[in-house]
C-alpha cells in the first residue's frame, strides 16, 4: 500500500522530466530555426547596404573629380590672363626700351655735334687769348720804356703808397680819437685815478701750508715714527698737524692750514730730535711747553707792534690776532710786517690830509686781522676782520675801513680808500712780493724780445720791475704818426704772448736831436 504512490510519484517525475526534455528540444529547434532565419536576413541587408554604399562613394568620387576639374579649370584660366598682363607689360616695356635707346643715339650724336663745335669754339677762343696776351706784354713793354720801371715795381709802389697812406690815415683817426676822449675824460681825471688807484691791488693769497724741519740723519726718521707709529700718531694728536715722511733725505714735511699749529709742531719736533727722547710721554710734555711759549710770543708780538705803530688801548683778543699774523704769509710778504706798513702809510697820508692820524694808523694796522682766522671761519678775511673789530669794541670807521679796503672804493669813507692805497703800495713796492728769478728774467727778456721785433726799433728797457717798457725808435724810419700805431702794435702782441700780472705799461719815444758845437 505503501510502495504504490511512491512508484506512481517515480514515475510522474519521470515523465514529467521526459516531457520538458522534449519540449525544450522542441524550443531550441524553433530558436535555431529563426535565428538563421535571422542571420539570413542581415547578411541580405549587409550587402544591399554595401551596395548603397558603394553607390554613394561613385557619386561622391565624382562630385570630387567634377569640382577638382573645376577648379583646376578656374586657376588655368587666372593664369593665362596673368601671363597675358605680364607678356602686354613686357611688350610695352621693350616698345619703351626701344624708344629710349632711339632718343640716346639722337642724343649722343647731338652731344657729339656739340663737342666738336665747342672744340672748334675753344680753339678759336685759344687763339684771341693768345693774340690778346701777345698785345698785353706788347703794351707792357712800351708803357716800362716810357715808365723806366717794370709792372712788379710799379706794383711793389703802388702798394707801398697805399699802405703809407693807410697808416697815416688810420694814425689821424686814432689820434683824433684818443684827442676827443682825453678831453671828455678831463672832467672825471681825479675820479678815474683815484678808483684805479683803489682797484689796482689784486686780492692773489697764496698762503704757505707746509713747514720743513731738517734731520740730523735719515736713521731719525724711524725713532720719529715710533714702533708701530706710535710717536707719528702722538705729535699729529698732540699738534694737529700732518707729518709726511717720504723718501725727500734729511727732512721731515709738516703740512697744516693753521700757521700758529705748524710752527708750534716745528718748535716741538725740533726740540725733541736735538733731545733725542722720542715717546708719547715726552712728545706731549714738550708739545705743551711749546704751546705756552707760541702763546707768548704771540702776545708780546701784538703789543709790539701796536705800540710801534702807536695804536694803544687794543683789545687783548685783537692783540693776539695781530702776533698771529707773524705767522701768516702772502706772495711771501708776511703779513704782519705788511700790517705795520700800510699803518705807517696810512698815518703819512692822513698826515698830509689833515684827517686823525691814530685812526689812520689803527685802521691800517687792524685792516688783516681776518687773515688770522679766515682758514678757520667761512668768509673774507675783510668780513671776518671787520667782524671782530666790531665784537671788541672798535669804532664804526675803523670796523668800515677793515670790511671795504678790498671793495671798488666809491661807496668807501675817507679812511676805507687812505687804506686801501697804502694796502695796495705795501704789496706793490719792489721785493715786497718775491717771484722766481727764473721767471722775472724771463718775462723781462720776453718783453724786450717782442719790443725788438718791430722793424724800426733802436733799442727798449723794461723798467718798473717790468711793469713798464720804454722803446726809442729811429726818427728816420717813423713818423708821428707810425710811432702810435707801432705802441698800439706792440701793445697787442704783449697781450696775446705774454703772461703777467696786473698791466704792462708801453711807451714810445720818438726824438729828434741836434748837436752843434759853439767854437
């Protein structure tokens, strides 16, 4: 009873798995069946497709052929009408070259037509010139027979007269000249000489700002300097001036602007070579011995001079400048001598003017007190003197004098122009202001020299420290007239070859003389 539905279930199954065998099988044939159908019907549409294509790609090829043939076509045609522009221009350049070279072979036979009548021109003209030159020396020969002197002669006087009356005429007008002004300039004689007088002094300061202090030996300069520069750098502390030690023999250099410092370090360093003890220690022990003693004699200097002078009551600070000036130099004139000189010319004038004559030598004594002090302070010696006259209480004209004695002089007082001339005699005298002798020589051979050149000179002498030059000409040989165009001459040369200070004055004398004896 059992066994029976199983066997029934069995067998159920089985054919149910019977059955979907067969039925799948069945479904696989119809899939097989339809997808060859399938494949059958796009391999169809494969090739009618490809076909098409095909079909599409003729067209297209020949759409390509059609529009390349075109253009093809299109640029034969656009270079056929640029050929044919070219080939028109090059047939109407050659028609033009063949034009031209028609006008130049007309023209270089109307060229060679004009040379052959120019040539038969020129000959002709050749021929008159010819002609003409034989009638000029013709008449040149007849008019030096009836002359007795030939063309160069006549020339040479012809021009010799010309020159002559040249001269002579340029001479008068001259003369006339300076007539006219010298009579115009007589009305203003005492103002013009005065103010050149004023103006005649130039201001040239050529200050010495080296010392030279001999040495026993050249072995000195090492103790000088010291181990490692010791000394060196304890005088240049200890005096505030450079020592320069070069390869000069037997000498050392002490360079400042302070005159006062330099001769303090001159002492000193003097003092400590004859010594022989060379240390920072004793350098600055004799520096300020030294110091004390400059200091003195400055002061005793000042009041020497003021009392020579005659100048009293100075202030002690202005005392000190005055010894100070002992120390200064100009154009090699010390300056404190200069001082005392122009005080004494100053007074002399005074003297004579009836004006105050302590004045005058106060004001001359005072008037370079700035050269004291003007490497020091910005400004003019004259304005730092003026400066401190004023601070120390001296009087409004002296403090005037002192600032204008190097001014043109017209808005001077009376006691500003007496001491600017007596500056300007100091400096100007003889050997006041020392030059080489090289050079003096020298300027007056020089001036001699351009003198002698002149035809007509007899002799010159430079006189006046060459300041002047005196010229005798030959009376015979030059006029009146001649002798200022030869000062006017020679006076132009001496500017334009020569170099020389203030002005050179040039006289020249012309005299007849007459010598008979009485028997």
């Amino acid at each position: 009873m059992d066994v029976l539905p199983v066997i029934i279930a069995i067998a159920s199954l089985i054919a149910g798995i019977a059955f979907g065998y067969l039925l799948r099988k069945m479904v696989t044939r119809k899939e097989l069946q339809s997808s060859e159908n399938l494949a059958v019907r796009i391999v169809d549409e494969a090739k009618k497709e490809a076909d098409t294509i095909k079909k599409e790609a003729v067209l297209q090829a020949k759409e390509s052929l059609l529009k390349t043939k075109a253009e093809f076509e299109r640029e034969a045609r656009e270079r056929k009408a640029e050929l044919d522009k070219l080939e028109a221009r090059l047939r109407s350049k050659e028609e033009n070259q063949e034009k031209r070279i028609d006008m130049l072979v007309q023209k270089e036979s109307n060229i060679e037509n004009r040379e052959k009548s120019l040539q038969q021109k020129e000959n002709a003209l050749q021929e008159k010139h010819e002609r003409l030159n034989r009638i000029i020396e013709d008449q040149k020969e007849k008019l030096e027979k009836i002359a007795g002197f030939t063309a160069e002669e006549a020339k040479a006087q012809l021009i010799q007269s010309l020159e002559t009356e040249a001269k002579r005429e340029a001479a008068i007008l001259i003369r006339k000249a300076e007539e006219e002004a010298k009579r115009i300039a007589d009305k203003k004689a005492q103002e013009i000489i005065a103010y050149s007088i004023q103006r005649y002094a130039g201001d040239f300061v050529a200050e010495s700002t080296v010392s030279v202090v001999n040495l026993p030996t050249d072995e000195m300069k090492g103790r000088i300097i010291g181990r490692e520069g010791r000394n060196i750098r304890a005088i240049e502390a200890a005096t505030g001036v450079d020592l320069i030690i070069d390869d000069t023999p037997e000498a050392v250099v002490l360079s400042a602007f302070d005159p006062v410092r330099r001769e303090v370090a001159k002492i000193s360093l003097e003092r400590l070579i004859s010594d022989g003890r060379i240390h920072p220690g004793r350098i600055e022990d004799v520096v300020r011995k030294v110091q004390g003693e400059v200091d003195k004699i400055i002061q005793e200097t000042g009041e020497r001079a003021s009392f020579d002078v005659g100048a009293h009551d100075i202030h002690p600070e202005l005392i000190t400048l005055l010894g100070k000036l002992k120390y200064r130099s100009s154009f090699s004139q010390n300056v404190l001598q200069h001082s005392i000189e122009v005080a004494h010319l100053t007074g002399m004038m005074a003297s004579e003017l009836g004006l105050d004559v302590r004045e005058a030598k106060r004001a001359g004594l005072l008037h370079d007190i700035g050269k004291a002090v003007d490497h020091k302070l910005e400004g003019t010696h004259a304005e730092l003197g003026a400066d401190y006259a004023k601070r120390f209480g001296e009087h409004e004209r002296i403090v005037e004098a002192i600032a204008t004695h190097h001014d043109d002089g017209r808005n001077n007082n009376l006691l500003g122009v007496l001491v600017q001339v007596a500056d300007t005699l100091s400096a100007a005298r003889p050997g006041a202001r020392r030059e080489m002798l090289e050079t003096y020589v020298k300027r007056l051979q020089e001036l001699e020299g351009i003198a002698k050149s002149f035809n007509g000179v007899e002799s010159c002498f430079a006189i006046q420290a060459g300041r002047e030059i005196r010229i005798l000409v030959h009376n015979e040989k030059i006029s009146d007239d001649e002798s200022l165009i030869l000062c006017k001459d020679i006076v132009k040369k001496i500017e334009s070859e020569l170099t020389y200070p203030g002005q050179i004055k040039v006289t020249v004398i012309r005299e007849t003389r007459v010598t008979d004896f009485a028997r």
